[in-house]
C-alpha cells in the first residue's frame, strides 16, 4: 500500500470511499463526501492523502484550517478520515493520519484539532481539551494534538465547507 497526495481524477473514488466508510453510522449526517468536495473547490483542502493499492483508493484523510476564539494561529483540523469498509481495521487509516500529521507538522503547523473517539486518536498523541468548545458536542470528543507551547482555547471554526450538505 502507497499513501501519496490526491491527485487530479481522485476526487470520485475518494467520494465512494468516504460514502461508504460513513454510511449507516449513528454519529455521522452522511456530509462527509460533501464537506471534502467543497473544501477542495474553497481551496482549503491543505492536505489531502489517499491510500492505495494496485491502483485502487482504499482511504483518505484531509487536513484543513481552523481558527480557535476567532483568530488562526497555525492550527488545522484532522477530517474526515475514510477507508472503504471491507479494508477498515487493518491500520490504513492509521498510517493515512500518522502521514498526514508528519505532513502537517513540516507546514510548521502549531497543531491539529479534531472532533472524534478519544480511545481511538489518543494513539496519535491527542488529548481531549475542555478548554476548546464547538457547537453542542461534548469536550471529551474535542481533542487537540499540539506541537508547541501555544495552545489556544475558545469556540474552534472549522472552514465553512463544514456546512455542505
């Protein structure tokens, strides 16, 4: 398996992927694809992977900016992350994320900010903050992974592209 930037004519294999990795998926409002498509046409998609093998897209992770209390300081938001279903738990979309971050983090990035499963993203070193808040979701699902001393707090504003549909 390769991981490699998304290149020109991925964007509908990455859209049946992140379809189906979140189909059926109680905590999900089924915008995932949406939400890459329209960061993609914002141009905010800073980092976008996909994993593959013998030529098919088995996984795909974006990074895009976030600002925190209404300013940007350097800080980017890890999602949606996506592996076709039939693949998922076999650590692809670790090594997409694991990548992802080593990318991000040569952008002199200050840190990453998701909302997701803490047992599951604390492997990569994120911790829950309660310091950060966004809309109604509990600070246990808003973790931060920072790579300096600055850490901000306050209301996180994910790219606007978050309210496709």
């Amino acid at each position: 398996m390769d991981i490699r930037p998304e290149a020109a004519g991925d964007a509908e294999a990455i859209r049946r992927v992140t379809r189906a990795a979140f189909e059926g998926k109680a905590y999900s409002r089924q915008t995932e694809a949406a939400i890459i498509d329209a960061l993609r046409a914002a141009g905010a998609l800073t980092i976008s992977l996909v994993a593959v093998e013998e030529g098919e897209i088995l996984g795909h992770v974006a990074f895009s900016p976030v600002a925190v209390g209404g300013i940007d300081r350097g800080w980017y938001g890890l999602g949606p992350v996506a592996v076709r279903p039939d693949r998922q738990r076999q650590g692809i979309g670790q090594a997409l994320i694991r990548e992802g971050l080593r990318r991000i983090r040569q952008r002199s990035a200050a840190g990453v900010i998701l909302v997701g499963d803490p047992g599951y993203y604390a492997r990569f070193g994120f911790v829950s903050d309660p310091a950060l808040r966004y809309r109604d979701v509990p600070s246990a699902y808003i973790q931060r992974l920072a790579f300096t001393k600055d850490v901000p707090s306050g209301e996180i504003a994910f790219h606007a592209a978050f309210d496709a549909r």
